[in-house]
C-alpha cells in the first residue's frame, strides 16, 4: 500500500492497526483511503488492502503567524 506518497509493507488488517503501527493512534489527524474519508471512529473497521492508499493529515502546533 502506499502511505502519503511512499510504498509502505505492513501487516496492519485495518486502518485503526496501521495507524498503531506508525505511532498516529493518538494523533489528532484526517485519513483517507483511496480518497474516501475516513472518520476516527470508523477506522477499526476499515478494512485494508495492499492496493490502497492512505493519505494523513495532521495538526501542527504554532497558529498563524507573520510570515
């Protein structure tokens, strides 16, 4: 499967799993499975196949600032 842009081999059944195995289980985050978005709730029962591809989205301290 490919995780944000890279072939990624894990063993992880379910969204839920992978997200375990990549230390994202407790992050604050949006994820998607080929472009399907997929809520926090509803990641234990997303099944995965080594043909999807998941997209993270992830909060980033700091806010707004002057740039």
């Amino acid at each position: 499967m490919w995780v944000n842009g890279e072939r990624l081999t894990t063993d992880a059944s379910s969204l839920d799993d992978l997200c375990r195995a990549v230390g994202f289980s407790d992050a604050m985050s949006a994820t998607a499975v080929t472009g399907a978005f997929v809520a926090a709730p509803a990641r234990a029962r997303t099944p995965l196949t080594e043909a999807d591809v998941i997209e993270w989205v992830a909060t980033r301290p700091g806010g707004w600032g002057p740039w």
